[in-house]
C-alpha cells in the first residue's frame, strides 16, 4: 500500500476539506451512476471509522447500514472514489482466510476538489516582551511643592 502521512493535514483541516469539497455524480461503465450526495456520504463515514492512522476496515455492510442505505449503494461509491483516486483500496487476508478491505482517504487529492484551501489556524502570537538587551526607562515627575513639604 502505498503510504500517507498523516501530518499532511491536521484532523481541522481534513474536516474542513471533507466539508468543502465538491464532488460531482460519476457514471460507472455498468451504466450505474453514483450521486455526490452518496459519494460524500460514503467518505464521510469512511473517515469515521478510520483509525489513528488513518485506515478503515469498517466492511461496506456495515457503512451500508450507518449511511442507511444498500451495500451494492457502498460498493458503486467506493468503486467509484477508487477511479477517482480518492480513496485507496487494498484487501486484507487474515490468518483464518478472511478478506478484509482496508480504505484510506487520500486527502490531498480530495483537497483538490475543494472551491477554498482549507483554512490554517495560526498558533497564538506570543505577548509582546521588551528584548532582554533593552534599556529600562521610567517617567521622572519634577517635584511639586507639596511633594517637598514646602508651604506659604
């Protein structure tokens, strides 16, 4: 599998994109036609049940059924932003025979679909502090009369 960082974008960013991006309907070569509606639904739930590093073994069944939706629905999308290489595909066998997809969003290809660049929040700016070298300086008051205790 090819692998992606995951400090390309911050977990803010990747929201900001998953939001923004404008995705369009894709016609398949079986004559099947997926909605962007459904297409974002599926990335979307895609990256709910991604893990730590990103990857998500969530079977399309079980997004099916978080969507609210058929799994052939899960299956077109997922084909579908695979053409589109915006999710990456790989299938898993574990030690007892059993195929697992692993899907991983490839955000930097799903950044390019977006009408804005996400939004980078700056760190704080630190308060302003004299330099260390700086000369200290205070307001000298000439002295009044009353300071000095002189009186008429």
């Amino acid at each position: 599998m090819t692998q992606q960082l995951n400090f390309d974008f911050s977990r803010g960013e990747q929201l900001q994109i998953l939001d923004a991006a404008q995705l369009r309907s894709v016609k398949l070569t079986n004559s099947a036609t997926v909605s962007a509606r459904m297409l974002k639904a599926t990335l979307a739930k895609i990256d709910d049940y991604a893990r730590f590093d990103g990857e998500c073994f969530a079977s399309q069944a079980y997004i099916a059924n978080a969507i609210g939706c058929d799994t052939r629905s899960v299956k077109r999308a997922i084909a579908a932003l695979v053409r589109l290489s915006l999710i990456t595909c790989e299938m898993h066998r574990n030690r007892h025979g059993v195929v697992t997809n692993h899907y991983r969003i490839v955000w930097s290809e799903l950044a390019l679909l977006c009408t804005q660049p996400p939004v980078v929040a700056e760190p704080p700016a630190a308060p302003h502090q004299a330099p260390s070298n700086a000369i200290a300086t205070s307001t000298v008051r000439p002295k009044s009369r009353r300071d000095s205790g002189e009186h008429k």
